[in-house]
C-alpha cells in the first residue's frame, strides 16, 4: 500500500498549488544563483518531509496500537470507508463543526511563525518555513494520515507520509521556478481528479480489509493476523 502515498502525493499536489503555491512562491531564494536556488528548494522540502514524517510517526504508532489489539483487519475496512466519507462528504459540513477550533491559537502561533521566517534567506529558515508549511492544516493531509494509521507501524506511517510529501515534490518546486504554468481551467480540471483516486486509495484500504485472497492487493484473512507460529504448507 506505501505506493498508493507516493501516487496520492503526486495527485494532491495539484491541490497543494491553491493552498500552499503562494508560500512557495514567496520562498526567499537566490534568484540569482541556480546552483543555490536548488539546495535552498530541497532544504524547504527537507522541513516539510520532516513534519509530514513527525505526523506519520504519531499516526503510525496509534495504528500500531489498533494493530496489538488484533483489530488491524476491521481498522483497514473503517480507514478505507472513511477516506472515501472524507472525500464525498462537502466541505460546509466539515466546516459547521469547526473541528480545528481547539487547535486554533496553535495554527495562528505557526502562521505568525511562517510569516516572521520569509524575511531571512538562511537555510536554517527555509526548512523552518517547510517545517511549519508541513504543520498547516491541510485536507489532502488529512486522508494521507488516515493511510499511515493503516500502516499499523511507527516506521512504516513515517514512510507512508514521507512518500506522501515526495509526490508533492515536483509540483511544488515547478511552482517556484513557473508561476504562471498552469492555468485556473488547468488547476479546476485537476482538482476534479483528486477525488477519484483518494476513492481509489480507500477501496485498496477496504480491499486489503476483506482478505478476499488476491495476492498483493486483498491477502488472504489468514495472513492478516498475528499468529503465534507461522503458517506453512
């Protein structure tokens, strides 16, 4: 399943564009200096890489917990359904129960952060401003998170959203170098897509869950539980 993060990242980005373009736009990088420009680029992501990674660690040790609990298949199923409840459910409805209202001085303490680190062209700041960028709220992020619960392990939920985040790569460092490559059609034309395949990702995630026996995508209900001794035929 880590593919499905990297693809999703890739996906995403497209969203990532609206939400996070204008930080990467206003990145203070040598304009001047190419060679310089790219190792101050890569330090950004490198903040960024690093909070999604942290998230990951957190989220993936919570799925670890679900995963000793011995419910790691019904965890699967729940996580594939919500993905897609995410996606289908509109906005205004998330958005009537202000589920970030406890975290708000936190979110405004970063942006006012973010926001102080643009008058500084050190590397320190620049991976400072990817690391707060990473810490914004963001829904693509959301549902990335939901996938590194599934992972059921620490490491293996900093690799899901480690992937996650290099699949925005591309997009984001273009974004820095073309401001005006795509277009708004272009862009509208792309978020229609993102819907479709964190559908996608979620079927995989309830595929896996039923243990229907296809190999690499839905294993068999046999492999997906811990067992004491191994099963060999």
């Amino acid at each position: 399943m880590l593919y499905s993060a990297f693809i999703f990242g890739l996906i995403s980005s497209f969203h990532c564009i609206g939400m996070c373009g204008p930080i990467a736009m206003m990145l203070p990088v040598d304009r001047s200096n190419q060679a310089k420009k790219v190792t101050q680029i890569i330090t950004y992501h490198l903040g960024r890489l690093t909070a999604y990674g942290t998230i990951g660690f957190v989220f993936g040790l919570l799925g670890k917990g679900f995963f000793l609990a011995g419910i790691q298949q019904n965890l699967s199923i729940f996580i594939g359904a919500a993905m897609i409840v995410v996606v289908l459910v509109p906005e205004k409805i998330f958005a009537k129960y202000n589920f970030s209202k406890p975290a708000y001085r936190l979110i405004s303490k970063i942006k006012t952060s973010l926001g102080s680190q643009f008058r500084n062209k050190s590397y320190k700041s620049l991976f400072t401003i990817g690391l707060l960028n990473g810490f914004l709220p963001c829904g693509m992020v959301y549902v990335a998170l939901f996938g590194a619960i599934a992972m059921q392990s620490a490491s293996l939920g900093v690799l899901y959203m480690v992937l996650f985040g290099l699949g925005t790569v591309p997009m984001m460092s273009s974004i820095v170098y073309i401001n005006s490559f795509l277009t708004v059609p272009i862009r509208n034309k792309i978020q229609k897509v993102i819907p479709y395949v964190a559908v996608l990702i979620g079927c995989l995630f309830i595929l896996r869950g039923l243990g229907l026996g296809i190999p690499y995508i839905s294993p068999s209900n046999m492999s997906l539980f811990v067992q004491e001794d191994p099963n060999c035929h």
